[in-house]
C-alpha cells in the first residue's frame, strides 16, 4: 500500500473543478488527524505523501492559510510533544515534493523549532530540514522554485544567520555530533548567502556569525573542523563587502521648509 501510495497515487494531478478545494480541504483536515495517530515511521510517510497528493489539488495551494496551519501545527507537534506520533519524513517529503510550498510555510517554523524544540536531536534535526530548504534548487524535484518561495527565502536570510548563530553557541548542542551538522549547514548556508548577486546579510548579523565561528574553532578539537571554521570565517568576512543596506528612516522636512509652506498658504 505504501508503495502505491507513494509511486502512483502521488503523482495524480485533479483536473479544475469548482468543488476541488472544498473537498481537498476537508481531505487534508482528516489525513492530519491520522497521521496524528500513525503507528509508524513508514504509516507516516504515507499519510504525508496522500497529504502532499490532496494539497497539489487546492488551487492557488501557497495563498492558503488551512494547509499553512496544517503543517506550522504539525511542527510544533512533532517538537514540542514527547509522545508525538510525527516524525521528520513529513517534511523531507514536502520539500522534496513541493519545494515551493516548503519554503514559504515550513521555513519559519522550523526556525522557531531549531530555537525550542524539546530535545537537541529535534533543535539539530530542525537546522538541517531548513538546510535542505536552501540547498534544493527545484531541478531535482517534480517543480522549480516559484519566483514568491525564491523571494521568501531570501527574505529569511537574516532570521535563518541569527538561528545558526545561536546555534553556534547554544550549550545543548555542543556534542560534537550537533556541533558537527550545525557547521555542515552553516557551510551550506554561507554559500547559498555567496551564491547570490546582491547582499542579503546586515554587518551585524555578518559580525555576529563571524565570532561564532571563531568561538567554535576555539573550543573545537578536531583539525578538519577547525579549518572548515577558518574557511567559513573568511568567506563571512568577505561578505561584508557587500551586506545588506540598512533602513533608512525617510527624510524629515525641515522646520524652515514648513514654516514656508504655512506663509505661503496664508498668502
């Protein structure tokens, strides 16, 4: 069955029919409710495939606000609950599913999860589903990125550089194990950051990663690591060539002018 689900049924496209949505959503509301109660990992992955199959249905599917509190719901039930039936296939399958979706509604979430999560597993787990967000470009999966989830990622930059600075230094994940995929993804993190053709990073969240790495070098054992330390400081250091331009608050008008303006309207 889970084959079947997962190799044919999943890639049945609805055809435009005015009831779609309304029945989509109700379809959606009642596979959350099982995967809640699925017995397994593999009960799991399936429910989340015959989701993604009933999401690829609803029209205009990233402006819709029920399937955005499916999966925000989701996440915070497989991070915060001890006995959460959910398990990380549920999003490793959106995102390699419908990469486009994933970043407009799994991003934010799971940044809050990497920050609150319950467990360092589930803090680490959460970094690197965001990780994979940004290293899938769309050629390897069934869509290409939409211009809204390539703007939205983007947008994220700067929330995502201040996760993985405290992640740096978050005491929980000091295991070299945590410590160890925190860097593998703010490797992969600086060069989507490289990669593009503006800047995106203030001076102070470049700053602040920069020590980071620096910190962690410091206290990090391991050759390799210290090198791949060393690398990434250099190159968040030649990031700051081209950071983000502050906000500008918009000009004031000067007294004076005012004062103009009024005698000439009482002329």
């Amino acid at each position: 069955l889970t084959a079947l689900v997962t190799g044919k049924i999943s890639k049945f496209r609805c055809g435009d029919d005015s009831d779609a949505e309304e029945v989509a959503l109700k379809a959606s509301s009642d596979i959350y409710e099982e995967m809640k109660r699925s017995l397994n990992v593999d009960h799991c992955s399936c429910c989340s495939v015959a989701l993604i199959t009933v999401v690829r249905c609803i029209p205009g599917v990233e402006e819709n606000s029920d399937i955005k509190d499916i999966y925000v719901g989701t996440v915070k039930d497989w991070s915060s609950r001890k006995a959460t039936k959910i398990h990380a296939c549920v999003f490793e399958n959106l995102i390699q599913r419908m990469p486009s979706l994933a970043s407009l509604i799994l991003t934010e979430p799971l940044m809050v999860s990497a920050r609150g999560a319950h467990s360092s597993f589930l803090k680490c787990e959460s970094i690197k589903l965001v990780s994979s967000i940004y290293k899938h470009d769309g050629t390897k999966g069934e869509e290409l990125l939409s211009k809204k989830a390539i703007s939205s990622m983007k947008e994220y930059c700067n929330k995502f550089a201040d996760t993985l600075t405290d992640a740096l230094g978050d005491s929980s994940l000091q295991k070299s194990k945590h410590r160890d995929a925190v860097l593998t993804v703010t490797k992969h993190f600086i060069n989507y950051v490289k990669s593009q053709d503006v800047g995106i990073l203030t001076a102070e969240e470049i700053h602040a990663l920069h020590n980071a790495l620096k910190t962690v070098k410091a206290n990090c054992r391991s050759v390799g690591m210290k090198k791949m330390c060393s690398h990434m400081s250099d190159t968040v250091t030649s990031l700051s060539k081209r950071e983000a331009p502050k906000r500008t608050k918009p000009n004031k008008v000067p007294k004076s002018s005012k004062k103009q303006k009024k005698s000439k309207s009482r002329k």
